[in-house]
C-alpha cells in the first residue's frame, strides 16, 4: 500500500506543476499493481506458503560441523563423515503411500528386525499422512551411500536427498559410555544424548549459518550475503587412549572368567582427579546405538547405586583416625565374638574373631565387628559429616549427562544397627565415580578433588581450560600416611594378599557387599570390588574394580582383586612405573 501512497504523490505533485502525464498515470498502475500483489503473497496466500517453509528453510540454513573429541594423545575419538537424508516433497508425488513404503522400505530398514521394522514402518506411515498442508517431510537420516544410492535408483517422484554430517568412530565402540552418542530432537536437529555428548551438547552444536539465495519468489534478484556457519568447539580429554584399552578388555575377560552379569573399572589420576580411563560392561556401539535397549545407554559409573561393602572401611576409618578417636595400634575391645545390637547380629565374613585386634587389624582382616566398634567411638553426627565432606551424599560434578545421587536416609532415622552397619559398607549406597573420588582423598594427601573428563575445550584457536576444583579437605597429612599404611599390609597381608604384585608398594582393600532385594539381602549375589592406588607413596593412579553378581566366586578377593592387579600390572608396564623392590 506504501507504493500506491507514494504514486498518488507522484500525481498529485505533478497536477500541482501542471506537469500530469502519461507517465504519471504508468507509474500509478505499476505501484498499484505492485501493492496488490504483496497484499495477496503476504495475505491471502500466506497458507499456501507456509507449506513451502521447511525445505525453504533446509536450503537456505548451512549446518555447522559438530565438535569432535580427542583423547589426551590428540587422537580423534568421535569425528564426523558425510551421510544422508532421504526428504518427501508431497507436490512430486506420484505413487500410493502402501507403494511407497513397500519400495523404500526393505533399503531403509534392512538391518533391523521384523519387529522393529514393522514399528518403524508405521511410524513412517503416520510421518507420511502427517500434518495437513506440510509438503516437505524428513523421512530417514544418517542413510550410508550405499543406502542413498539404492533409494536414488527407485527413481521415484518426490523423493529428495541431502547430505548431513553424522558421527564417526574410529576406535569403534571404546569409551561407549563416557562418550556418549548423537540421535536427534524433536524437529530433526542433532541433539548430543548421555556422557559427554549430552553434558557438552551447546558447545559441540555449533552455530548454523544462512545462505539467502538470490531470487526471492520470483520477483527479486540480487546479490546474496551468506553469514557462515560457525562450526562446534572440539573436546580433548584427560583420558588415555591406551589405559582405555587395557581397563575395557580386562573387564571384558574378568566378566567371562569370573562370569559376572556386568561390571566397571574407573582409573583416575591421583594427583588431578582426573578420569583416564573408565569402562563398564556391558556396553553399547554409539554408532549404531537404535539397536540397543535403552537402558544400555545408562552408565553405571556415574548414575549406579550399589553397596560398596568392606572397600568403605577405609574411608570411616580415616575419619575415625581423623577424629583422634583410635589409632592405628587401638586394640578392639569387642571383637572376641559376634556383636548383638538389638534383634541383629553382626559377625564377620568367615566366622574368625580376633580378641584385641588392633585398628590396623581391623583393616587387614576386613573385620566388621571391629568396624561397628569404630563407627560407636565416633558417633553418628561426625560419620555424616565425613560422608558428606566425601561427596557420598551429593553429586561430584563431573562433566557427564546422567550423574545421579541414591538417597541417603537421614541422619535422625538411624538406628545403632544402621550405624553399625554402615561402618563396613552396607545399608548405605553410592555411584562408583562417588566412591572412587572419595577412596582418592586417601592417595593424594586428603583432598576431594571434582573428576574431569574433558581437559580443553577449542574453538578454533582459542582455547578453554577446565578448571581443578578441590571440593572438601576432610583428612589430615598424619591420618593419610597412617590409613595408607594400613592399607599397604591389608595389600600384603590380607585376604587377597596371593593377587599382589611383588616389587611393588600398593595400598588397597577388597570388598564384598551382598545385594539388596526386596528389603532383604541376597545370600549369594553380591558385589565384588577391589579399590586400591599405586605406587602408594608416590601415586600416579587410584583404581576402583568391582563386578556384579560374579558367579565363580562371591568373594571380592577372588574376582575383582585379580581383575584388579592385572589392569595395574599393564598399566605399570605401558606407563613405565619401575618396581620399587617392596
């Protein structure tokens, strides 16, 4: 309506200067011609073009290349390689919808099951019948070139294809679960799920950019401006490719040797609190990940409750021996028999009571008598404050999607049986990335430190560094190197003490927690653990092991602490740690 406005002015100056033309009278109908035609483009045809807006939009939007992820020797552990997008456009059609799923179905859905191809075919259907007026339907991503090929030879009308960037492994499957995979939302965009591609999801994205093209409906021609895509910041890891390696095939085996239902080794850095390496089982292919269930995504690491048993004893010791309540040579006073509190018994794991143990004792022979008579010294309100200074009652932080916390009870709910208990590790719940972070403070002078994954974050060449964060100082230098001693001869001494490598000094403790099942435990499932770190006056690595449901043995001493120290053994070798003559 402006052009017509400014017409009319056009005329009326001219009959103003007597100057009224012919010319003026053109110039009239060209605006007003002009104006009736946006009206109808930006009115009453609005409807109309709307159909046309998704694909406009899939030409006119540059996608950004999604940031890739490196281990700590700068390997590329997901990178990107082009795929492709099969599209509908609706106006081309020329074929029944039954037609056309019969014809492109048996390309698209050729790795899948019968069952998972009939759910995918009806789903398809719906996305066909779709909303009434849209003319551009995205069908199928991520189709290979042999797929995209086998399609474009259907030569059927309406049809389309775009390539698309989709994720590459070039280390297969390694590091599943820390990685994570990349599905998409709800409008098809690449959305990063789980592990790091969840938590680090809006710096990998990156920015799209726009290529406007140069003829607008047909009337307007010019030159375009593009605004480039601004592609996703890369990760570069703590982790070590080889120590990956070496965790992930020893778990592999120790689940067959040991016949375990699944398992997880988590390797950190003693000194940073760092995570090198870190692996479950059984895990999934991020590749190919719509061919598992959904619960194999989880990652039992950061977002697993389990028991952790007589591996926790350590830690309420050193809180014992922190508080100045016991010390290393203070002989148990209770331990000649099992313990009545209440209707329960506590005994300990096979039967053998030691009259006047002392606290090293205790720990070497993974006494559980002797724990509930060091949990009564000291006391419900500091054991909490211990757990909660460990980080066992609340969430690391680390730099993954899917931490979670198991509830704690509170502190005014607990009977003496429960103080008792928790002592030796059962009745209270933790992940295995709590655990391990609180079991490090023990390795690296009493300090909690947040676990890492990622160590920089580049953009081009700018560079962001994470950042250490020490999250609690519970332990004293002293109380370190008496609990740490401690934990040498239980290495030595204890009950795993065949498992050990000679030459080396390490301290370390087995577990073995029976596992809950409808408010009772289960007399012979549990889980078996080892944690320990090494070279343990000089730590380079704090290592928790643990299976669950190992149906050789129940006993953490004769699964997770063999598991154990053949992962330590090849670490010693492939980091180049020389044995100390112990």
């Amino acid at each position: 309506m402006a052009a017509a406005i400014f017409g009319y002015r056009l005329i009326a100056n001219a009959m103003r200067t007597r100057h009224f033309s012919l010319l003026a009278t053109i110039y009239f109908i060209w605006f007003l011609a002009i104006a009736i035609r946006l009206f109808y483009w930006q009115v009453s045809a609005t409807e109309h073009f709307q159909s046309f807006q998704p694909i406009s939009k899939q030409g006119l939007m540059v996608q950004p290349r999604r940031g890739r992820i490196f281990s700590s020797d700068n390997f590329s552990l997901v990178a990107n390689k082009k795929g492709y997008l099969v599209f509908l456009w609706r106006p081309n059609l020329k074929i029944k919808f039954n037609n056309l799923l019969k014809k492109i179905s048996p390309v698209i859905y050729y790795r899948e099951s019968k069952k998972k191809q009939e759910h995918d075919q009806k789903l398809l259907k719906r996305i066909i019948a779709g909303v009434p007026g849209q003319q551009w339907l995205a069908l199928k991503h991520h189709l290979t070139y042999g797929q995209y090929q086998a399609l474009r030879d259907l030569h059927i009308s309406g049809l389309g294809f775009r390539a698309e960037m989709e994720r590459f492994y070039p280390e297969g499957s390694m590091a599943a679960h820390l990685l994570g995979f990349v599905g998409s939302d709800k409008v098809g965009r690449p959305q990063g799920y789980f592990g790091l591609e969840g938590f680090y999801q809006n710096q990998l994205v990156g920015l799209a950019g726009i290529r406007p093209p140069s003829r607008f409906w047909g009337f307007l021609e010019g030159k375009s401006h593009q605004l480039p895509p601004h592609d996703g910041r890369d990760l570069y890891l703590f982790l070590d490719r080889g120590a990956q390696f070496i965790a992930e095939r020893a778990l592999a085996k120790g689940i067959r040797q040991y016949g375990a239902k699944e398992g997880w080794v988590v390797i950190l850095d003693s000194r940073k609190g760092t995570v090198l390496a870190m692996a479950s089982w059984p895990k999934y292919d991020p590749a190919d990940y719509s061919r598992y269930p959904y619960q194999r995504f989880v990652n039992p690491v950061i977002s697993a409750a389990f028991e952790p048993g007589s591996i926790l004893k350590p830690l309420v010791m050193a809180a014992a021996l922190n508080e100045k309540v016991v010390t290393p040579e203070t002989q148990c006073p209770i331990c000649a028999g099992p313990l009545k509190i209440g209707e329960y018994t506590i005994k300990t794991w096979n039967n053998v009571y030691h009259p006047q143990i002392t606290m090293t004792g205790v720990i070497k022979d993974s006494d559980n008598v002797g724990m509930a008579f060091v949990s009564q010294r000291l006391g419900k309100k500091k054991l909490f404050k211990y757990f909660e200074q460990l980080y066992l009652t609340r969430k690391t932080g680390i730099d993954l999607q899917g931490e979670m916390v198991p509830p704690l009870k509170p502190g005014d709910e607990w009977y003496p049986i429960d103080l008792a208990t928790a002592a030796f590790g059962q009745g209270i719940a933790v992940t295995p990335i709590q655990f391990t972070v609180a079991f490090n403070a023990l390795a690296n002078g009493g300090v909690v430190l947040r676990p890492r994954v990622v160590k920089e974050i580049k953009d081009g060449s700018q560079v962001f560094y994470t950042k250490a964060d020490v999250l609690s100082r519970p332990f004293s230098k002293q109380t370190n190197q008496e609990i740490k001693q401690m934990l040498v001869t239980a290495v030595n001494e204890g009950e795993a003490k065949w498992t050990r490598l000679k030459g080396y000094r390490i301290a370390g403790k087995t577990g073995t927690a029976q596992i809950p099942i409808k408010g009772h435990y289960a007399e012979k499932k549990t889980i078996a653990s080892f944690v320990g770190f090494a070279p343990a006056d000089k730590p380079r690595f704090t290592m928790l092991v643990s299976l669950r449901e190992p149906s050789s043995s129940p006993w953490g001493s004769e699964t997770a602490a063999p598991l154990w120290f053949h992962i330590a053994k090849a670490l010693f070798v492939y980091w180049g740690i020389q044995p100390n003559g112990n």
